[in-house]
C-alpha cells in the first residue's frame, strides 16, 4: 500500500509562476497519457444569499466558448485527439481536466489557459444556460432525497454558506444577471487563485517550460478578502419533517464533522467505513462496501430499511458526517431512526474489536488504492488535496488512517455524533409513513 502512496503525492515538483500560479507537475511514465487539470479555489463556500449558484452556472459558461475556441471546438477537439475532458463544482472549488495522449496534451494546455481569461459569456448564452441550469434543478426536485437533503444542509449550517447547494436556489438562478456571472469569473478566476495540476507521459522540464509561456504572462486578479465565517456550534438537536409524492419514505440524519486538515478526520473516516462502509473520498467517485458494514447489517439485513448508506467528505471548514435510509414499506421512520441511533450509541460506548477496526482501515485504504490507479484520477487527488488541505495531506494519507485506533473511533464518535450537533430530517409519502 505505501508503493500505492508514493505513486500519487511522492516527487512531485512544484512550481510558483510570478503571478502566483500553483503548478503541480509529477512524471509517470507507464502509458503515453497525460492528464491536464486547472483547479480554482472557488466553489458554493464563496457564495451569498441572493447569488447562490454562481460557481456552478459560472462552470458552464466556460464551455460556451472564446473568440480562439468558439463554442464546440473543446467537444470537437479533443475528441479528434483521442481525449475526453469535464468540468466540476463543488463546495470548496472548481476544475476542469483534459486526459490526452502524451503528444496531444498541448491542445489542453492551451484551451485552459485561453478560457482562464478570454471566455465570452454572450448574454444570449447566459440566458440559454438559465434554462438548463433551472431545468436541472426542477429534475432533482423530483427526487424526495434530494429534497430531503437540501433542507437538512440547509438546517445544518446557519451562517456559513455550506447552507446552500451547489446548484443554488431555484429563485437566486432566476435573478442573476450576465453581470453578476462575469463578476465572478474575473473575480476568481485568475492565475493566483488556480492550481495546475499534470500528470502523465512528460518531461518536467519541457511540461514547465510550455505552462510559463502560456500562463505566466496572465494577469493576476486582486487578492480575494480573507474568509471569515465560522459556524457557530450547535445547541442541540434540529429536526424537519417533510411530505410529498413518493414510494418510500427516506431519512437523513446528520452531524457537524471536522475539516479535512483537523487531526481527527481520520478517525472520523474509519467510524464512517464501520458505520456504512468503506468508501473514496473526492467527490464524484468510489463506490462504497457496504454491505458488512453495522448499518446494513443492523436495517437492511433484518429487514427495517431498503437501503442504508454513510458519508461524509473532505472540506475546508467543516461539513457533514450524514446518515441516509430508505425504511422499509412495513417500518415507519420512527423505527429505522431508533435502529441508527443504537449503532451510533454502540460506537460511542463499545470499543471496536481490533478485527472489526483493521477491516475497515483496510477498506479505506483499498478505495485510495483503488481510486488513484489511473494518471486522471492521480492528478485528481493531487489538486484536491491541495484544495481542502495539501499534497502532504495526501502524501501522509495512509499512514494516517493506519494509525487510528478504538479509542480514537470511540472518542469522535463520542464528540461528533451526539445530539447537539444533529439533525434530523423525515420525508414521508403523502398521507404519512407507511
């Protein structure tokens, strides 16, 4: 496992342009691949009421073109090349990636560096991508867990703008102007707010060369005020109940979890592969290993729910540590939330048995492994952890979990999963549970 380890956060370069570009460059040289990601530091966390989902439509507009890449070419272009590429937003940033083969990777370099600074927002665009971006909303609105989820973020957090998801308020993305969008690309979007991210068949020297002469004469944007909101910490228990047109009744249960740089995140993530499974950590990817877990056993197994899961991610400030089930037709929701609640108990007052606890560092550290096998997902976790903590992070990433022990399970679930800092949300059929 530690091979695995070095293969992601062992001899990579960095490199600092003039204008404060971060560039993080590490050769592999297995298959003529490289993969090419642009990450900025802004995601939902720099949002604020009224212009909610700015970063998320502001990532689309990026695809709509610029006067060297008129809209289509990136599709076209890098498919011709025998490449794929995407773009993401989440709560804490936003990327874009290009995996080319080794002799293609400059088409890459190239569009990113362009549309950093050069993409159009045509308003007639703008107004298009209103409609998609609505329309997108409105179709996870059909889904009660998407409901049931948005209202217990939003109970979980007061003042910080985690309250809010990634997509933002239906009545915010009817508001925004091209304005407000183009505001926040040039606020955020600029070389000293941006991580380089290659990875693949290259020469350091030649791959540095090409992204100084690219990037380095772009201009910095000014410094972005200092972030300054910290969420108070909860008085006690929270709770919503909701109802709708739905099949099943669903649960959430959630709790404040720490940061990805706090010591006891690690802890954390094993108490989460007890509970629901191992599972990855970016966004996006890793399918967890439920099924021997204590919530499936103890609700699907015997039947009270349909299916049961964990979570939680690694943030910059603190997120959530989340419970989710589907209760079984014949259960009500008061039955599958006392079932998940005695599991939190028992982590809290029981020791784990060390066979129990290797078990589940094992599953976490084979989704690392697992998901850091190609150069994409490698250059991946590089701009990720740099994000939400730093490629030291990752580069101590399993000894860390290796090193947590059952008193350290106990003692965080003790501290984050009690009633102060929870809440709980119901979303029942119309007519009630069933």
């Amino acid at each position: 496992m530690t091979a695995s380890r070095e293969s992601i956060a062992a001899n990579v370069r960095r490199t600092r342009l003039g204008n404060g570009l971060t560039v993080l460059t590490r050769e592999v040289h297995s298959a003529p691949v490289v993969s090419f990601w642009l990450w900025y530091r802004v995601g939902s966390r720099n949002e604020h009421p009224g212009l909610t989902g700015l970063s998320h439509w502001v990532e689309h507009m990026l695809f709509k073109g610029t006067p060297t890449f008129p809209q289509g070419d990136f599709d076209r272009l890098v498919q011709r090349e025998g490449g794929y590429f995407n773009g993401m937003t989440w709560l804490d940033w936003t990327t874009y990636y290009e995996t080319l083969p080794s002799d293609r990777i400059d088409l890459a370099l190239r569009m990113e560096a362009d549309r950093m600074v050069n993409s159009l927002f045509d308003p007639g665009e703008t107004e298009s991508e209103r409609t998609v971006i609505i329309s997108e909303r409105e179709g996870n609105e059909n889904r009660p867990t998407y409901l049931l989820a948005e209202q217990v973020q939003a109970l979980s957090f007061q003042a910080h703008p985690y309250h809010h998801m990634v997509i933002g308020w239906k009545e915010d993305l009817r508001t925004i102007t091209r304005d407000d969008l183009y505001r926040h690309y040039r606020n955020y979007y600029a070389p000293n707010n941006a991580i380089v991210v290659a990875v693949g068949d290259f020469e350091t020297g030649a791959m540095l060369e090409r992204i100084e002469a690219l990037y380095g004469d772009l201009p910095a944007a000014p410094e972005t005020p200092a972030f300054r909101i910290q969420e108070p910490p909860g008085r006690g228990e929270r709770r919503i109940r909701m109802s709708g047109p739905s099949g099943a009744a669903y649960l959430t249960i959630s709790h404040r979890a720490p940061s990805a740089s706090h010591p006891d995140f690690f802890p954390l993530v094993v108490a989460d592969a007890i509970l629901g499974g191992a599972k990855g950590m970016p966004p996006f990817g890793g399918a967890p290993l439920g099924r021997s877990a204590r919530l499936y056993r103890a609700l699907v197994n015997t039947g009270l729910a349909v299916s049961v899961s964990s979570s939680m991610g690694a943030t910059i400030d603190p997120y959530q540590f989340a419970i989710s089930a589907t209760a079984h037709p014949q259960h009500p929701l008061d039955e599958v939330e006392t079932a998940i609640l005695a599991e939190i108990d028992r982590l809290q007052n029981q020791l784990v048995s060390p066979e129990e606890l290797a078990k589940a560092i094992k599953g976490a550290t084979a989704q690392f492994v697992y998901g850091s096998e190609s150069v994409t997902n490698q250059a991946l976790w590089l701009g990720f952890s740099e994000v939400v903590a730093s490629t030291g992070w990752l580069a101590a990433f399993l000894d860390r979990l290796a090193a947590v022990t059952a008193e350290d399970v106990q003692r965080v679930a003790s501290a984050y999963l009690d009633a102060r800092h929870r809440v709980v949300g119901w979303y029942e059929p119309d007519g009630g549970s069933r």
